[in-house]
C-alpha cells in the first residue's frame, strides 16, 4: 500500500511540469512573432579627402565696342557741314558736323551787344552818385546780370551746334547729310572704340558670386582661328530683370581690330575656388531641426555628426568643423537613419572630385 502512494507521488508532480512548460513555450513563441529582430539599413558610403574645387563655364556672349555712343545736336536745324564718313578714325575733340551755326552765331551777336549796353548803362548810374535813386540803380545792375545770364545761353547753344568727338574711336555710322534739316536728338553718328572691346555675358547667381573682376578668361569668335585672353572688367550688381541673369563684361584687346562689335563670342571661365579643404556636396547633409550634419560609419553602425558649415562652392560646400580626414559618410540612404542604426555597405569610394564621390569597381558587404 505504501509502494502504491509514492508511485502516485512521484507520477502526479512530472505531469505538472510538463503541462506548466507548454504555456511558456507559446509565449515565447509569441513575443519572438511580435518583436522581430531589428534589420541593417543597405547604404553607401565615401571616404572623407581634402580637394580642390574650381570653376568651369563656357557661355556665350556679345562682342560690344569699350564705349559705344549715338551723337547727336541737341539744337536741332540746317546741317551746314559733314566733316566725316564711315569707318573712319577720329579723335577726341575732332568736328564732325556743323548744324545752323550762323543762326546761333548771330543771336550770340545780338545779346553780346545787350550786354554792353547794360555795362554802360550801370556804369553812367554809378557816375550819376547819389542824384539817382538807389531802386534805378538796383533795376540797372540786373538788367545787366539778365544779358550776361542769356549771354552764356547763347555760347552753349552755339557751341553745340557743332558736333565734335567726345572721345577717340571709329565711326561706324553716319546719319546725316549736308542740306538736311536735323530735328533736335536726331542721331547724327554712331562713334565706338574698337581697343578694346567688351564681351557681355550672362551669368546664373549661382555663379556670378564667384567671379572676381580681373579674372582671367578665354574669348573665341567664329572669325578667328585661335581664341584671345581677356579679362573681367566688371559685375553689374543687379539682375536683368526680364532674364533673372547677372551681366559681366570681359575686356578683349584687339589692335588689329579683328573683333568687331555684334559678333558672337564664346567666353570660357576658369577660376580655382578652393583649395585643399573638405568639401561635400549639399545633398549629402541631412537637416535636423537645429543642426545640419551627416551620418559616419562606425564599426557597421551609423552614427550622427553635426557639422560647422563654411562658404558654398557652387553645389559644394565647405566643411569648418565636424568631418576629419578619413571618416566614412553616409551618401546614399543617409536620409532613412538615425543615429545607432546598423547599416551594410552596398557599395564604398571617397569624396569627392569635383563635387562627385568616385566608387570603387567591387561592391562593399
């Protein structure tokens, strides 16, 4: 009987535990269905390297005179004498054309002569002393500064009735012949420099922040054989309104007057930028709400980096602090992380020549 009683004992304790581990087993299957292990993001990555960035445009532009300039009588009137013809050389102060001068020579004649006889007339009212009274002789001192004031009118308008060369250039246009009549402004001659030249561009404002006047440049024409050095003379500070474009001027010598104004003129920049800094292009950052950074590569784990940014470089931008020399950064699939995420290499270069990273032919793991 008591052989029987531990039997049952030792039975009933065995099946108790093997019915308490089956709910375990079910749970833990459960949680592991619910709970699944956490995935490696696929990415790739580059090397971070020093390099240089420089600037390169090929842009066309516009062969202009250095000065450009329509003349023109501001009087208007009967042209007396053409002094000049087309394509030909002149200098600075030279006549071109006479337009009614004997008109505006003989008014200066006429108030010349009220001028004297109001010196006179002061002058008698001033010997005249105190038997005068003082109100004629104010009334005579300003008809005499009246004459002089119409005086120097007259003198101005005769002498634009000559029209003489502002400065030294060609013409290349002549507009009026002798006998005509000219309205006031009518354009007489078109009078340019031809050495220099100018070249007009237009210029993205991506760019135009990068070029310096004084640059170098490279100008090639359909014309000549072989392209000519010029320089950017100047940067116009404001937008052309209809095109959203900067315009630069590049000055061209051009002594043998090859060039000529109307021509279109291929102008090609290069400009080095910067120099052996840590550059990354813009789309490689990741912005956070405080802070602009990248992802690094450590150890199969992506970790965040906060960056101090420097100048742009066009679609570039220097690295001032955050990035040393040899970190691995995140460039494709940065955006999904955040930081401590497990991340698999599908493939792996370095950073960057000209603004591009370069991979490696074999594929990262």
């Amino acid at each position: 009987m008591n052989r029987l009683l531990l039997a049952a004992a030792l039975v009933v304790p065995a099946c108790n535990a093997t019915a308490s581990a089956e709910p375990a087993a079910e749970a833990a299957e459960a949680e592991s269905r619910e709970t699944p292990a956490a995935r490696a993001t696929w990415v790739e990555a580059a090397t971070v390297e020093r390099s240089s960035a420089s600037l390169h445009l090929i842009l066309p532009g516009e062969v202009e005179g250095y000065r450009d300039a329509w003349l023109a009588s501001s009087q208007g009137g009967y042209v007396e004498s053409v002094s000049v013809e087309v394509g030909q050389s002149v200098k600075e102060g030279d006549v071109l054309f006479r337009i009614d001068r004997s008109l505006f020579q003989a008014r200066l004649a006429q108030i010349e002569n009220e001028v004297k006889a109001a010196r006179r007339e002061l002058a008698r009212v001033k010997k005249a002393g105190s038997a005068l009274a003082s109100a004629e002789v104010d009334a005579t001192h300003d008809r005499l500064v009246a004459a002089q004031a119409s005086q120097r009118v007259a003198q101005i308008q005769a002498s634009r009735a000559t029209i003489r060369a502002p400065f030294d250039g060609a013409l290349a246009a002549v507009e009026l012949e002798k006998g005509e009549v000219a309205g006031a402004g009518t354009p007489a001659a078109r009078l340019v420099v031809l050495d220099p030249v100018k070249v007009s561009i237009s210029v993205a404002d991506r760019d135009v922040g990068l070029l310096e006047v004084g640059a170098d440049v490279r100008v090639s024409v359909d014309a000549l054989a072989e392209p000519r050095d010029g320089k950017i003379a100047r940067i116009l500070p404001a937008a052309d309104l209809d095109t959203r474009t900067f315009i630069v001027e590049v000055e061209v010598a051009n002594k043998d007057k090859a060039l000529l104004p109307g021509m279109i003129a291929r102008v090609e920049v290069e400009q080095s930028l910067q120099q052996d800094s840590l550059l990354i292009p813009q789309g490689f950052l990741v912005t956070q709400r405080e802070s602009n950074g990248v992802f690094v590569v450590e150890d199969g784990v992506a970790r965040w980096r906060t960056l101090e940014l420097g100048p742009l470089v066009r679609d570039q931008v220097v690295i001032d602090a955050g990035l040393e020399v040899g970190d691995n950064i995140v460039v494709v699939g940065q955006r999904a992380l955040a930081d401590g995420d497990a991340v698999i290499l599908s493939r792996q270069g370095s950073c960057c020549v000209n603004g591009r990273p370069t991979f490696n032919s074999d594929s990262g793991s």
